[in-house]
C-alpha cells in the first residue's frame, strides 16, 4: 500500500509537468510503427524558461500572459458495451466495458485515444506502451504492476487479454493520468482537464520586412513577451521581421494547474521592402526630322508590377524646331513612390511636315488640335434642307437654377419620350431630382426606359453637359432593349434611380438623358426634394416651380431632325462647313410649355437628334469647330461613338476636334449626334484635304 501511494504521489507531481496531448487517432500496436508525439515545447523537457529573450529598448510594458483556461474533456463507457462518448461524440471501443473481480477494465487501445495516448507495443519485453509527452506508462498482461516512467506502480488488479485486446483497470488509469470517474447509473464517466489554448494572432495583415512593427493578439488583446515568466514560451516571434518570406512563429503556455498547451503556430508571411518603381522610355528612333511622328513606349518596371499611374512631360507627338527636346517620364506604383527618368529627343533641321499638316494626318479621333479659328469662317457654308421626324422630346431646363423643392415639369403622355433634363442648385441644401411616373389608366401600364445617362452633379457646367450626352449616346449605340415596370392604376413609380443616387450640393449642375416608353397614358413629373426626402410622400404638397425667362421647359413633338445636304458633290476636295445650332439654316422647334399652355422654342435645340448622311471626299479630315464658345459632348461616326473631346473640350473657335479621316477613296458617313447642353452654340462641322504622306 505504501509503494501505492507513492506511485500516486510521483504521478500527481509528474501530471503538475506534463500534460497528454489532445485526441489523436488510435494508437497502433506494432512495436516503433507509431512515433510518440510531445506535447510540451521540446521533447523530455520543460519549456526551457532560461533562454534569453531579446527585448527591444526602450521595453514595451509587460501586461500578464492571457491563457485560456482548461475546459474539462469527458469520456463515457457504458456497461457491457463497446460504445462511448467523447465529448459527446460517438467512439467504438475494441471492447465493452468488463467488470472482473469487483474491478472495472477497459480496452487499452480504446480509452488511450481520447486521452492523447500513442500506443506501441515491444515484443521482446510483451508490453504495450502508451506515451504522451515525456510520460511513459508500460503494461504486460496479466501484471499488476504498471510502470510510470521506469518506476513500478501497483494496480488493483492484473491487466488480461480480452479478444486481442489489453484490458487495463480503470480506477488504475484513471490514477496514473489524473482525472476523475464519476458513476451515474449503468455508465462510467472519466474527465480531465482538457489543456491550455496557445491561440493568436498577428496584425498587421500585410508585413514588410525591416519596417513593420508586428503586434500578437491572444483575444484581440496585444501581448508582450515577459521575460521573467516561466508559464509562456514564443519560438521565431519577432517585432519586426528583418528578411522577406515565410516565419513561423510557435506559442505554448502553462495553465493555473501545471498544464501545458500544444503549441499553436502561425505561418508569418513577410514581403519585400517597396522599392520606387524604375521609370523608363524608348523612342521608335534615335533622332528625328522636325514634323516627324514619334512613339514613345514606357519600359517602367517595378518589382511589384504595381505601377499605378503615368505622367509625361513634354512628350510632343513631334517637334517643330531642331535641337535637343527633353522628355520626362514620372511613375507611380501602388505604395506612391515615384520613379522618374528624363531624355532628350533630337530634331534635326529638316522639315517633314509643318505643324498645321502634322495635326491634319496625325491628331488622334476624339483629340482636338490648334487651328486659326478665323479661316473656318472663310471656308464655304454647304447649305441644307431638314425634315423634322416624329419624337417627343421634354426638355425640363426651366427653372435652370433651383433655389427650392418643387415640380418642375408635369405631363401627361403615352408612348415613347426623350427626356432631358439641365439645372443647377442654387438651394442652401443638397437636392434631389427624380422622374416620377404614375398610371392615370384604370388598367396595369408597363413603362419601359431605354437608353440613358447622366453627368454631374459637378461643379462644371460643361463637364455636366459633356458626360451626360456621351454616356446618352453610348448606350443608344448599343441598342440595348428597354428595361420595364409595371404600374398599376393610380400607382407611381421613379424611373432611372440611379440618376438621383448623389445629391446636388449647392453650386452643383446635373444634366440627364432618358428614353422612355409606356402603353398607355402616364403622368410624368419632374420632382426635386431634399436630400433624404421621400419623393413620392411629397407628390402631393409640392407646388410648380415658376419658370425663369431664358431657359427651356417644354413638350416637342417632332424632335429628330433629318438634314439633307444641298449638294452630292463629295465634300472636302476643297474646304466647306456645315453650320448646326445657328436659329437661321439650323431653324428653332417649336413646342408646347404644359405647365403654362404656351407656345415654347427650344433654344439652342438641345436635345434634338440630328441624322446626316454626308458624302465625303477621298483623303479628307471631317472636324468639329466651336463658334460660339466652349464645347464638349459626342457624335456617331458609321456606328462609332465619337467623344469631343477624349480629354477635354473645344474652348474656343482656335480648336477643332477630329471626327473622321477617309482613306484613299470617298466614303459615305452616318452621323448621328445631339447638341451637348452646358456648351454654347453654333458648331461648323468642317471638311478639310489632307496633306500628302511624306516618307
């Protein structure tokens, strides 16, 4: 009994060490087929406490270790029966629970499992052998005698061999690895303390090597290395890692009852230093004629491929005068570090092209080129004849600036509409504009809306303008099919919400393109609120805005304008221009303001679609020249969308945009546009021969 006791002793000190790992698969019973597996930091020891830990200087406060305490593991054999429950999970024993000689046994390679045991079994001395850890228990059928790391420990009773299987006294086990059996009923529960969780984690998500002070967190919490404590140990942690790739950093802590987690690890993965990306150029020659074309290709790299933007300076498509020419080239890459190179060009003193030939063959579709905007107007004027075609354009540009909520159109239509709208928010708080329709029928309506854009809200008036009638035009190229809704009677909807995503802060121009259709009639309302007001709980307690006495609000009935031109001579064999927006050849339409029952001219003709077909001469350059002040917005060139400009706008009538240039024979030319509001009118379409290509 003495020897006993002393046994149980040496087992509670050695379980104040040592801790079985957590469940692994059944343990094997070839000798060496299975290798044993340590649960504490190194294998047969401690944590090594005594090793240095580098602290940076000055030390970060020491705050205590966060170790999540043991939860509690429970194992459940039943009478008889080769069932458990592990944590509430279903096992399969080799054996059913025995009673013999008052003493109850379990098969060895069944309950070693869920205790963290790895067995093992050495035929030259018949014992089976579970180890976890530095903990060695050693069994021989039909002996009491059980041996804890070398040390003879008696039991109550002999191990036998059931069916193959080791059977070992419970109360015994249960002993030799500190846990406790709790009879209830026909069952025999078993538990234990489950160990530490050495869990955490690392910020920041992206670490750079020699420059990222690294932070762990056990629970959200940022730890600290105390090098006095014996009850943590850290493998490869660092604050911050010196060299790029993977770092494994390995945690084990030590819970209130001598128990030693298994160690957790984290894969660190560090990243290279960013380095500014390297900026570089080549030209398609070494040396150039004054008027010749140049290519510049970037050859920027960057280690990252991350190379975000690119600026250049200087870099004239070609130069006019001989000498040396520099050219820079700044790069950005994604960390905003900046690479920069400067070259010279060289230009020789001979002439290839002049400068206004050079723009004529080479300024890019959609680009605009300098020009003397006196000349256009001695160029020849073709004139035309139009047919005004059946298309019901509203035009709600009346009041142009708001300064309150209100309607500012109401109306009511069937069939198909274009909209377009053009205002400006001189409120003290953000607005918003919606089209809101609402069945008047007393059937279902479907209301269908078709191509549309928007621009703005922006502070300029053109750029408003400009955006709108490009991404109009791009999507009524698409022919993309109308999307609809169904309403019904007396019910309202808002058409186009997107257009009303962003309010109008004070200052701001919105403008907007819609096409829309329904099947019988619907009241359309132009409906402006403030910001998080609800449009439609408004409808009824908003008055109509009062018109201004310069601006457009009207229905117009005959909105697409077919042009004719005078002539089939091919234009361009000499200069000629086609004068649009002037109120003389390119006459005013007349509609209807709904809102007063008066007559109504669409100044300017926004928003009327203008169809041509121009027969144009070989080898010549068709332009569009702003006469009457800034202008930007887009035309459709036989199918092509056509922005004027790609970057910017025509500022004055020294620019002209480049539309088309015909090849070696004459072309025929669909064009299609609708003058861009926020821009002043007329604009001369122009036609001018190109210069000979010089080699």
């Amino acid at each position: 009994m003495k020897s006993l006791k002393h046994a149980f002793v040496l087992t509670t000190a050695i379980l104040t060490l040592f801790q079985a790992a957590p469940l692994s698969a059944e343990g094997t019973t070839a000798s060496g087929s299975e290798p044993t597996v340590d649960t504490q930091p190194e294998t047969g020891t401690t944590p090594d406490t005594t090793t240095p830990i580098l602290i940076t200087d000055p030390a970060p406060p020491v705050v205590p270790i966060t170790v999540k305490q043991p939860t509690t593991n429970e194992l459940v054999l039943k009478k008889n029966s080769k069932a458990m429950l592990f944590n509430k999970k279903p096992l399969q024993a080799a054996q059913p629970l025995t009673i013999k000689a008052g003493s109850s046994y379990a098969a060895l390679n069944g309950i070693a499992g869920p205790f963290g045991y790895k067995l093992s079994y050495n035929a030259s001395t018949k014992e089976s052998i579970a180890t976890s850890g530095s903990i060695e228990l050693r069994f021989k059928p039909g002996s009491d005698m059980i041996k804890l790391n070398g040390q003879a420990v008696k039991g109550p009773g002999p191990t036998f061999i059931l069916k193959g299987s080791l059977m070992v006294p419970l109360r015994m086990w249960s002993n030799l690895t500190g846990s406790k059996i709790t009879p209830k009923g026909t069952d025999t529960i078993i538990s234990w303390a489950a160990p530490p969780s050495a869990e955490f984690s690392v910020q920041p998500t992206d670490i750079v090597a020699g420059e990222t002070q690294v932070q762990y967190l056990v629970d959200g919490i940022p730890t600290f290395v105390d090098p006095f404590s014996t009850r943590e140990r850290w493998e490869g942690r660092q604050d911050i890692f010196m060299e790029a790739g993977p770092h494994i950093v390995t945690r084990w802590v030590q819970g209130e009852n001598g128990v030693w987690s298994e160690p957790y690890s984290v894969t660190v993965d560090v990243k290279m230093p960013n380095l500014p990306p390297i900026a570089d150029f080549t030209t398609d020659k070494a040396s150039y004629r004054m008027g010749e074309p140049i290519v510049y290709t970037s050859t920027s790299t960057d280690e990252n491929n991350d190379i975000v933007s690119i600026k250049w300076t200087g870099n004239a498509p070609a130069f006019f005068s001989e000498g040396e020419h520099p050219v820079t080239l700044e790069v950005t890459d994604g960390g905003k570090l900046v690479g920069t190179v400067t070259k010279m060009i060289t230009v020789t003193p001979e002439m290839l092209y002049t400068e206004d030939e050079f723009n004529l063959l080479f300024t890019p579709v959609g680009r605009k080129y300098a020009m003397d905007g006196a000349e256009v107007l001695k160029y020849p004027t073709v004139s035309y004849t139009y047919t005004n075609e059946a298309a019901r354009l509203v035009h709600s540009n009346s009041p142009e600036r708001w300064t309150t909520s209100g309607i500012a159109y109401d109306t009511i239509l069937s069939g198909k509409t274009r909209f377009l709208f053009y205002n400006e928010s001189g409120a003290t708080v953000p607005l918003k504009m919606y089209l809101v329709a609402t069945n008047t029928d007393n059937k279902v309506a479907m209301v269908g809306v078709g191509a549309w854009g928007k621009g703005g809200p922006d502070k300029s008036t053109i750029m408003a303008g400009k955006m709108a009638t490009i991404r109009y035009m791009d999507a009524l190229n698409k022919k993309l099919p109308a999307n609809y809704v169904a309403l019904n009677p007396g019910e309202s909807k808002i058409l186009v919400p997107e257009m009303s995503n962003v309010p109008l802060k004070p200052g701001d121009t919105f403008s907007a393109y819609a096409d829309v259709e329904s099947t019988s009639n619907i009241r359309y309302r132009v409906v402006v609120v403030q910001d998080g007001q609800e449009p439609l709980s408004q409808l009824d307690y908003l008055s109509v805005m009062p018109r201004d006495n310069k601006h457009v609000r009207g229905t117009f009935d005959y909105a697409d304008r077919v042009i004719d031109l005078s002539t089939n001579e091919p234009l361009g064999s000499t200069p000629k221009r086609i004068s649009l927006g002037d109120s003389k050849l390119d006459t005013l339409l007349d509609g209807i303001d709904e809102m007063t029952g008066l007559l109504e001219y669409n100044k300017g003709n926004f928003g009327l679609m203008y169809k041509m077909k121009v027969h144009v001469a070989p080898n010549t350059l068709v332009g569009v020249n702003a006469r009457g002040g800034h202008y930007a917005g887009a035309f459709i060139v036989n199918g092509a969308l056509v922005p004027v400009t790609t970057d910017s706008a025509l500022l004055n009538p020294n620019e002209t945009s480049v539309l088309y240039r015909t090849g070696a024979t004459s072309e025929t030319l669909d064009i299609v546009f609708t003058l861009a509001s926020g821009s002043y009118l007329p604009i001369n379409l122009t036609f001018q021969q190109l210069p000979q290509l010089r080699q």
